[in-house]
C-alpha cells in the first residue's frame, strides 16, 4: 500500500505562507469578497442597478464630464452615455455646461441621488450589521482588523 503523498505545510517558519497556501487564500478570500458584495447589493435595493451605483459613488467624490467618469469606470463612452442618460431620467444627475469649454457638460449629483446614496449605504450597513453581530467576540475582532488590511489591500 503507498502512503498518501506529502502535504505541504501552510507556513515556513522563516516567511509566512507558503506560496501555495497564499495562492489558495488569494481564491477564498476573491471568492468571499465576492459573495460578501453579491449579497449586500441584493439585499440593500432595486432601485438602481449596481453600475448606476457607481457612477453616483463617483460623482458623490467629484462632479466630472461624461468622459472622465467612462475612464474612471472603465467603460466605453457610448455606455456611459447611456448610464447618464437614465440616471438624469430619474432625477439624480444633472448636466450642466463646463465654464471652461462650452462643447463639455459636467455632471453633479441632485438632491435626490445624495438621499437615494445614504439610502443604499444605511441598508447595506444594516444587513452586513446583523451578520457580523452574530459573531463572536473574537470572530469580530479578527474582521476588524481584516478589514483594515483588506482596504489596504484594495488601494494598492
């Protein structure tokens, strides 16, 4: 009978994971995040599509021209002319000419979008609340400082 084949260990003691053991935890913790924002999106609203709420995440930073905002958002122009275009149908975003360059429209957020936008965040923060409130201490301990290290993680 032939043993089974040697696992690898996780850690080295000298340098942390394993190149393998990191290139496993990179796939859960992808498919986590992944889950984790699938779900927060289903439960907070209907009222926009996810990509609409993007775009009035990004304007909420900065008013922009449609151009700026399709290379922030990494989408064709003609896309996000479309994406604007529902979101001023709704009453959230307005255009208004670029004093610099008349040929150019610069978007801004109305009224509306700024309440829809706390709307959504205080829904998603709600239902991600009841989760990690069923937690236990130390499990609310180690997302607290996972999330710390995720964000960096995010803006590298």
């Amino acid at each position: 009978m032939t043993p089974p084949p040697a696992r690898s260990p996780r850690r080295t003691a000298e340098a942390g994971l394993t190149p393998a053991a990191v290139s496993r935890l990179a796939g859960e913790l992808r498919l986590a995040c992944m889950r984790i924002s699938r779900r927060v999106r289903f439960e907070s609203t209907d009222a926009i599509a996810p990509h609409q709420f993007s775009v009035l995440n990004r304007l909420e930073k900065a008013p922009c021209t449609p151009g700026e905002l399709a290379e922030i958002e990494r989408v064709s122009a003609p896309s996000m002319t479309r994406t604007v275009g529902r979101l001023v149908e709704l009453g959230l975003v307005e255009r208004t000419a670029d004093p610099s360059d008349r040929r150019q429209v610069i978007l801004s957020l109305t009224p509306d979008a700024l309440t829809l936008l706390r709307d959504i965040r205080r829904k998603r923060d709600a239902w991600m609340s009841v989760r990690v409130g069923h937690l236990t201490p130390a499990e609310q301990d180690i997302l607290e400082q996972a999330a710390v290290i995720l964000t960096r993680v995010a803006n590298e």
